[in-house]
C-alpha cells in the first residue's frame, strides 16, 4: 500500500517536473519560431522593395500595397516578439527573485541555526565549568580531610610512641629496681655489734 502511494506520489512529481520543462521548451519554441518568422518577413520585405512592376520602372501602387502589409506584419511580430521577451524576461526575473529570497531565507535559517548551536554549545560549556568548579570544590574538600586524618593519625602514632617509650623506660627502670631490690636481699646481713 505505502509502495502505491510512494510510486504514484514519485509519478506525479515526475509529471509535473516535465511538464514545467516543456512548458519551458515552448516558450523558448515560441521564441525562435518569432525570429524566425520575422527574418523570413524581412526577407520578403526587402524582396518586395526591390520590385518594380510599374509601367514607369517604378514601384506599383499593389508593390507598396505588399511592402506595407509586410511591415504591418513585422510590427505586429515585433510586438509579439516584445511581448515574448518581456515575458521571459519578466520569468526570469520572477525565477530569480524566487531564487534569491529562497537562498536569502536559507541563509537565515543557516545563520539562525548556526547561532543555535551556538548558544547550545555555549550553555553546555557553562554546565560543564559549573560541574567541573563544583568537582573542584570537592576535590578540595576530599583532600582537606585525607590531609586531617592523616594528621590526626599521625598525632595518635606521636602518643602512642611517646607513651610506649615511657613505657619501655618504666619497665627498665622496673627491671632495674627489681635486680636491685633482689641484690639487697641477697647480701649477708651484718651483725650488730653490741
């Protein structure tokens, strides 16, 4: 069904295509078929003004009678010749115009497209700053606290080595009060003399 409708749609523009194409061929037919009726006009008028029938060796009465009806029939071609040509002309500057405001319109369509995308671009680059300021800010904020951990670890790792130091030194001086304590036990005591 659709491939119907798409045929006879692609037929009819097919038609209407050749038809402005021999509406177009007529015209310039016309044309040449004018010029050509006209040269053949000149022709027979300037034949016609080269006769002399008259009895004197001079054009007849019936010669300028031809000579006249074959200019009337140049001006009345030169007129439709005229009329022919300001037509044409008058389609061609119609096709022009049309041509013209066409690619004027396509070009404000270019030109307010392109400003578009521009302006679409521009807004996108503005999001994308925006995040990235955004990712800035937390990155900093990440790297402010890893920075306090670590410090705070750091100040924990400082006490507890501060602390097992005093430890280790409480336990040697322990151990050496112990061994003091165990010499003083072990000597002999004195006897008192009375």
């Amino acid at each position: 069904m659709k491939m119907k409708k798409l045929f006879t749609l692609l037929m009819l523009c097919l038609l209407v295509i050749g038809a402005q194409a021999q509406s177009e061929q007529e015209k310039e037919d016309k044309l040449a078929r004018l010029m050509s009726e006209r040269e053949q006009l000149v022709l027979e008028y300037q034949y016609l003004k080269q006769q002399n029938s008259s009895f004197w060796g001079t054009q007849s009465k019936k010669d300028l009678l031809s000579i006249i009806e074959t200019l009337k029939k140049i001006i009345n071609l030169d007129s439709e010749l005229v009329a022919a040509v300001k037509e044409n002309s008058l389609r061609q500057f119609a096709h022009q115009t049309v041509q013209s405001k066409r690619e004027s319109k396509l070009t404000i369509e270019d030109q307010r497209n392109f400003e578009k995308q521009i302006s679409s671009l521009k807004g996108e680059v503005k999001t994308l700053e925006s995040t990235l300021r955004k990712k800035d800010r937390e990155m900093a904020e990440l790297q402010s606290q890893v920075k306090a951990s670590y410090d705070v670890k750091y100040g924990k790792d400082k006490v507890i080595t501060v602390l097992a130091v005093g430890a280790f030194i409480l336990l040697l001086y322990a151990v050496f009060l112990q061994v003091r304590l165990n010499k003083a036990n072990s000597k002999p005591k004195r006897k008192k003399k009375v």
